[in-house]
C-alpha cells in the first residue's frame, strides 16, 4: 500500500465535489468518495474513463448493444445478457468500425496474476505494493484498491479498475460478472485495455525503490522501477551468511540457502534461493489462467484454455450448418439448447433443408460455370483448327486423296483374299466327292485284280493237275496193253472248274 500522509483540509473540500473537478483527494477522501458513487445513477466521469479508446476489430465477435447499452434493468442476470448480447444470430459485417473485442490487449503484469507464494509468487515483482513519492492524482487511483492503478482495465460502462482488482471482484462477487460501482453486467471480453494516455501518466509516477529499507535513497519512475530493482539496485540482495560461500541472497538469514533441495512439484534440483524462480517456470507448479482466473498446472494450460476453460470465447457446437454465434465456453450449453440451428428442433431442420438446397444450387452453378468454361475451351480449340485448316487446305486433301486410294487398295485386296478362300472352299468341296469315288473305284479295282490273280493262278493249278492225270493215264493205258491185262481201276470223275467254289466278291 502507497504511505500517504493525511489532508484534512483538502478531504473536506472533496468529499462534496465530484472527482472530475480534477482536485486532489487523500486516501480517506477517494474511499468515502468510492463509497459514494456506489449510490449513483450513472457512470463517475473522470480522467481515465474519459479516454476511452476507440474499438477494434479483433479475434472475438461481441454484438454491438454491449457497448451501446447504458443501463440495463436491475434484475437482468449475466446469462441473460450473454443470450441477449453476446450471441447475435447474426453477425455483422467486418468493418474498421466493428465492436468486435477479445478482452484487454496488453498482457498484464506476471504481479496481475496473483499468482500464490506456494507457486512462486515471492519471486515476482510486486507492482501493487510500490510507496510514491507524492499523492497520485485521484483520477489515477483505483476504485477497489485506492492505489493508482497498475494495468488499467476499463469495462463497458466505463469504469476503470486494475486488472488483479477486476479479476478478484469478477472471481468473489456472487452476484456474478458485474461492475464493481454500478453492478452492471458484463462480459470479461468487453473489457478492453485503458488508453495510452492514461498508461502514460501512471507510468510517470514516481515511487521510491523497495530497498529503501535497506538504504536506498533512489526516487524513479514507475516504468522503470522494476529493472532499477532487479538488475541496478545495489541493496537488492546480501552476501551469503555462510562465509566459505560466495553466493548472493535477497533477504537476510542465519543460514545459507544455496543448498541445493528438491523442488516439491518436479523433484528437481535446485538451490534453496532459487526455488521460487524455479516455481515461475515448474511445469508441474500452477499457474493462472487469464481466461477464467483459475490455478491450473503449467504442463497442462494450454489443454485447459482448449478444451475446458470457461472464459474462452468458443463458436457454436452447430457452427457447421450456419450458427454463427460465438460465446464463452461456460455460457456456450445454454445458448446450445436453444439455438435456431439445432438439427432436432422445427427452425433447424428448416434452415439445414434449406442450407442443402442452397449447397446443391452452388454446386450445380459450379458445375454449369465449368462446363461453360468447357465450352469456351473447345470453341477455341475449334477455330483455332479451323484457322490451321484453311492454311493447309490442298496438302490436306492431298493427303485425303492418298489416305482414300490406299484405303481403297486395301479393301481390293481384302476382297481378293476373301475371294481366294472362297474359290479354295468351293474347290475343296467339289473335290472331295470325286476323291472318294476315286478311291472305290481303285478298291474295287484292286479287288477285281485280286479275284482275277486267284483265277489265273487256280487255272494254273488245275492245268497242272490235269496234265499230271493225262500222263498217269496214258502209262496206266500202256500199262495194261503190255501186262498181264488186270483189272483196270475205273476213272475218277473230275469235277468241272465251273463247279470249284470260287470265293465271291
């Protein structure tokens, strides 16, 4: 906390005047004053909500009446209002002017975070506990803490807080995400970072270095405080209490804490002084996220803001047939079941049907496009050999004239070969016959040449039997003309050759 010293005179003088008076205001004042605007029926004007930048587009969409609203009615729950605000059915279109947000854009401060001491938080740089110099300017002071702001954000309503003050009211109000001063709804992504001109200014507060404890007498700027601590200061850490060490401490001890130990998340060796830098980059310390101001464990950050994470703005489950609602993922179930795009539901089974209607349209016009492209391709393929034609003409015909005489050769030709097969078809057919007549005929030849070789040689035969009996009979004959005139042995009748069997054809 800043050490300001009381003045009464000038808290008097602005506990009834209203701090855009520019007058300057003692701790004491700015909360009686704080507690005061509770009460009010608009937004306080002031130095850092008046400049207000103008908005972006960014990666988010947020619809427009977020930050057109003023006031919305008393009881309207921040459920409602993302349904209402945060989910237009239809988005608008992209302009330089568009309302588009995604939360502040600077990266806060790593003392932002609240990040706890078991995680390594001692080992940051705290800029909420810095002493200035002189009183702040009341205009630079934050509603919640009373000290200037450190990372200024600024909601739609126009309050400007810091960030770790933002963030611990968002994450303890029960009442949900409201504004601190006037309770009115709104969404972590409309908030948007304070002006640069306001930065500047905070940035130009002069607070005196922490080691001033320690003897210190520098007096800088609140820019530059922090590297002046870490790197320039000469008070920021003391020699080792342990003598035959040669190491540096940040705080004072009876014992040397360069020993090395085991980190309690990792088991990891690291010296006692340096745990809680260790702690800043374990991945098994938590850390948090920026999204839903959760601890989650380091190694596992990047899978929370992707899968699980409530403060990620996240696209409609039923985004493939034409939702084009975006919201965070915590109020994204809600919005869920009452989407017009809901495939089970009247509305929804009416836009898909129409939806294919349209994607059966644009396919068939893609088709038709090409086709004509087709057609033009060929059109001009088609002149173009037109053209070429002409050029050529008497060499084409030519060519035709040679191309139809062979064409015609070859048909004379394959006409006389079907002829040639015909007349060797015909000829065979008109020989076969008479070579089988030819050869009975030879057969029977044979076999009469064989029956007349049987006659001759039997004729011979018999010739020979004959004249063999002839001779016997004429010497029998002489026989008995010169014997003793026996009896004589009667002939044996010879049977004629007509009466020889003789084989048959």
């Amino acid at each position: 906390m800043s050490e300001r010293p009381p003045d009464n005179g000038t808290a008097r003088h602005s506990a009834s005047d209203s701090s855009d008076e520019g007058l300057r205001m003692s701790p004491a004042a700015a909360r009686r004053f704080a507690r005061r605007n509770l009460h009010r029926t608009s937004a306080t004007p002031d130095l850092v909500t008046s400049l207000v930048r103008p908005p972006s587009p960014e990666a988010f969409y947020v619809a427009p009446g977020v930050h057109a609203r003023r006031r919305p009615p008393p009881r309207l729950s921040a459920s409602a209002a993302y349904s209402s605000d945060l989910i237009p059915l239809r988005p608008p279109v992209a302009a330089a002017g568009s309302d588009r947000r995604s939360g502040p854009l600077a990266p806060p401060h790593p003392s932002s975070l609240d990040i706890p001491a078991r995680h390594g938080g001692t080992a940051i740089f705290d800029l909420y506990s810095l002493t200035y110099v002189v009183d702040p300017d009341p205009c630079l002071v934050c509603p919640i803490c009373h000290d200037p702001l450190v990372d200024p954000v600024t909601t739609p309503c126009d309050h400007t807080f810091c960030y770790r003050c933002l963030r611990r009211s968002i994450a303890s109000s029960p009442s949900g995400t409201t504004c601190p001063i006037d309770r009115d709804p709104f969404s972590w992504l409309d908030c948007f970072t304070a002006a640069r001109l306001v930065r500047t200014q905070l940035n130009a507060l002069i607070v005196r270095c922490p080691h001033s404890g320690r003897g210190c007498p520098r007096e800088l700027r609140r820019e530059v405080v922090e590297r002046h601590v870490t790197t320039e200061c000469r008070y920021r850490d003391f020699a080792c209490p342990d003598a035959a060490c040669t190491g540096r401490v940040r705080n004072k001890g009876d014992t040397c804490p360069h020993a090395e130990t085991n980190c309690s998340f990792c088991d990891s060796k690291v010296q006692g002084a340096e745990v809680d830098v260790h702690l800043l980059t374990c991945p098994k310390a938590k850390a948090r996220c920026q999204g839903c101001w959760q601890l989650i464990c380091r190694s596992q950050l990047d899978a929370h803001r992707t899968l699980e994470c409530d403060g990620v703005e996240i696209a409609c489950p039923h985004q493939d047939v034409g939702c084009p609602a975006r919201a965070l993922r915590g109020d994204m179930g809600a919005h869920a079941r009452m989407c017009s795009f809901h495939p089970d539901t009247p509305p929804g089974i009416i836009i898909r049907a129409q939806r294919e209607l349209l994607q059966s349209h644009d396919d068939l016009s893609a088709e038709l496009r090409d086709l004509r492209a087709r057609q033009t391709e060929t059109d001009a393929r088609i002149d173009e050999l037109m053209a070429a034609q002409r050029s050529v003409d008497p060499i084409v015909h030519d060519n035709r004239t040679m191309q139809d005489l062979d064409a015609g050769f070859e048909e004379v030709h394959q006409n006389l070969t079907q002829l040639e097969a015909r007349q060797s078809m015909w000829t065979m057919n008109q020989v076969m016959p008479i070579r089988e007549e030819v050869t009975e005929l030879r057969n029977n030849i044979n076999m009469i040449r064989m029956h007349v070789n049987w006659l001759l040689n039997r004729s011979r035969e018999e010739g020979r039997i004959r004249a063999a009996n002839n001779t016997a009979s004429s010497v029998s004959i002489r026989r008995d003309s010169s014997g003793d005139g026996g009896p004589a042995l009667p002939e044996r009748r010879r049977s004629s050759a007509t009466d020889m069997d003789l084989p048959r054809l």
